[in-house]
C-alpha cells in the first residue's frame, strides 16, 4: 500500500489507486511523491501564516470595528499631560464594551471616540495602577498616573506600552461630562487622583499602595540607572524606576535578591537580580546614604536574599572606601621615603606636557557636562510648553 512521504493520511480507496498506478509505471511513484509533498507543504506553511498571524493580532486587544463605536465612557479625563508612551496633552477614557470587557485609551478627540493613532488597551494587559508624587516640585503638587504593564517585570519597550499621565492636585475641573460615573455628581467635588483610582477600583484594576510604614510620605528615593537619572518609588508589590524611557516596573514577587555595593560615606548602589531574569543585575547608583536602613528594612519586609556578601561585591566595596581614607596616609609614607631627584631639561619638558594633556582633558569633560545640562534643560522647557497655559504654566519640571 502507498505510504505518502509526510506525515499525513490518505483514503484506502485513493492510496489502492495510486499503488496500482506506480506499479504499472515506476517513474509515477516519483512525480506523486512530489505532488504529496508540495501539497501538504503549502498547507503547512499557510496554516503557519495564519497562527501567527492570530498570535499577533489577539494579544494587542484592540476592539473590532463594531464594538469601537460602542464603548460606553466609564471616565474620562480631558487636557491631561500624557508622559508616555508619548509626551502630549491629550484626552483619557475608560470604558466598556457590550460584552462587559474594559478599556482604556488615549484620544486627541474629546468626545470618547477613539484615535487611529492610539489603539485602546484591555485594562486586563495591565498589572495595577500606582499614583507616584512628582518629586521636587514647587507650586501646585503633581502626581504621575502610572498604569503598570501585566507580568511579573518588564521594560516599557515590551508591550504592552505602559501608560503615564500627570495630574494636577485640584478638582477634577476637567473631568468628561459624558463619564457614566460623573451621572448625577459635582465633578469638582473629586481631586483628579481620587476620581481616577476610585475608577480604577470600579473595573476591579489592583491599586499599588506606597510603602509609607517604611518610607514616610517620602516613599521616593534620587538614583541613577547608567547615566540616567530617576526615582526609585517603593510599594508595597512594586519598585517603580522613573520617569524616563523605559519605564522599568519591578514586582517584588519577581525579585530575586537586592544586594549593597560600592558603599561610600556619601552614596551606595544597589543591585537587583529579578526571578525572570537570573542573569541580568539592575544597577542604581549614587543613592544618598541616608536612604540606606530604609531600604535594608524594606529588602527585610519583602524576604529577598540578601548577596551584599558575595565576593566580588565586598571586594569592590573595600577598594572604594579604602581609596578616600588612605590617601593622607599615603602621602605622608612617600614623604618620609622620598629621594632627592635632579631634573634635567628633558623631565621639564615632560612635565609640561602632561599638565597640557590634563587640562585638555578636563575641558573636555567640563564641556561633555555642559552640553549634557543643556539638553536636559532643553527638554523640561519643551515639556513646559506641552503642560499649557492655563492651571500649571508655572510648572518647571516633571522629574
């Protein structure tokens, strides 16, 4: 009986058939084996195309066509500073669909419908929602809504995109009229905050709480990640690094262990080794001293291991405090053992060389520092102009 060259079967009627047909003619068997071939290839590769294209397609939750024009507008906000994924003054919802499935979306509309440009999110992609404090800000308070991306720990360059937006601390003057939750209520009787976390817990969206038992109202700690500086915000589930691209959200379930190194009088660093990525450390340096019990009693409060003893980070915290409280002694032992030495024409002009060399040198980073201030400057006044005219035109920073 004919056995096709793929794994796939055939009626016992048409394999009969074509048995009989290639013992009749040997060179049959080769042109059928081919046709079997090229046949059940095609299929595979067409139904590969359209798994992956499902795969791709259903993951973005974005609504068909003929639910689009029927969300119901749970919220909305209007004129809010979007931080990302984009920075641009635009309209916020929450809504549902017929099926009872939530949402939320971005719109340069004001009305609820939905923008072309920004597909709505199922609410489900998200983990929670956490209101951060915009640190070091005079005038009126600012607070970063942070929808924080499903999963245990990911970078905002995987989707799903988080969503940050700010708020001012003031009633909710700009609350959408149509919002079904708004019905028959004042809407400047809710801060902005309030009325969007009390949405939030409408559609069963899990709030992260600041770590205050710890931390105090100053749940925010200055650092850097690379050359990038931040906040580091402590939750209570979450460790939120700020407010640049990329967003990094760290659940405290998927850390792993949280170590000190490069321990000096001033600053230490921290090194964070996540569950989901065993191989990697996240690094933050350069944060204040005085944050150091805080943090420990934190790593403590969330039971992560803790390597501050592993060999190779002791080793290098010993070299960085040993440096600054040696070198007097240093100086003083070349002192003593110093031997007279004569200096001929030559060992001048080497000398002069090196100061040349040195100067150039640290002009050179003075003016690396300088362009770096200017940029920086450069985007917190372009983010002014975005932040408008009206309640926050005195605004200076986002943080």
């Amino acid at each position: 009986m004919y056995q096709p060259p793929r794994p796939f079967e055939l009626p016992s009627d048409l394999a009969a058939g074509i048995t009989s047909l290639y013992r009749e003619n040997a060179d049959a068997k080769v042109i059928i084996d081919s046709l079997v071939k090229l046949a059940y290839d095609s299929g595979k590769e067409q139904s590969e195309l359209v798994h992956k294209k499902a795969r791709v397609d259903v993951p973005s939750a974005v609504p068909s066509d003929s639910i689009v024009g029927k969300l119901k507008v749970f919220l909305g906000l209007n004129l809010v500073s979007v931080v990302l994924p984009i920075r641009k003054k635009l309209n916020v919802f929450i809504g549902a669909d017929s099926r009872g499935k939530t949402w939320i979306w971005v719109s340069s509309k004001e009305d609820g419908s939905i923008d072309d440009m920004y597909p709505a999110t199922d609410t489900a992609d998200f983990r929670c929602v956490a209101c951060l404090p915009v640190p070091d800000r005079s005038g009126t308070p600012l607070f970063n809504i942070v929808f924080v991306p499903g999963g245990a720990a990911q970078e905002v360059s995987s989707p799903p995109q988080p969503l940050v937006f700010s708020v001012p601390e003031e009633p909710a003057k700009n609350a959408f009229d149509g919002s079904l939750f708004l019905q028959g209520k004042d809407k400047t009787q809710f801060m902005y905050k309030d009325l969007i976390l009390l949405a939030c817990q409408g559609i069963s969206l899990p709030i992260s709480i600041p770590d205050t038992d710890i931390f105090g109202d100053q749940f925010h700690v200055l650092a850097h990640k690379g050359a990038r500086e931040g906040y580091l915000f402590f939750m209570h589930n979450e460790v939120i690094f700020g407010f640049k691209k990329p967003l990094l959200c760290m659940n405290t379930e998927d850390i792993e262990s949280i170590s000190f190194s490069t321990i000096t009088r001033l600053t230490f660093n921290i090194n964070v080794v996540l569950k989901s990525a065993p191989d990697e450390v996240v690094e933050f340096s350069l944060i204040d001293q005085s944050h150091y019990g805080e943090i420990a009693e934190f790593m403590e409060r969330i039971a992560v291991k803790n390597e501050s003893f592993d060999d190779k980070l002791k080793a290098k915290t010993f070299m960085k405090n040993q440096q600054p409280d040696n070198v007097l002694a240093v100086a003083q032992n070349e002192a003593v053992n110093e031997v007279p030495v004569t200096y001929d024409d030559e060992d001048e002009e080497d000398d002069e060389n090196y100061t040349g060399e040195s100067s150039e040198s640290d002009g050179d980073a003075d003016e690396s520092d300088e362009e770096e201030a200017e940029e920086m400057a450069e985007q917190e006044r372009e983010y002014d102009e975005e932040l408008g005219d009206d309640e926050v035109e005195h605004d200076e920073d986002l943080g």
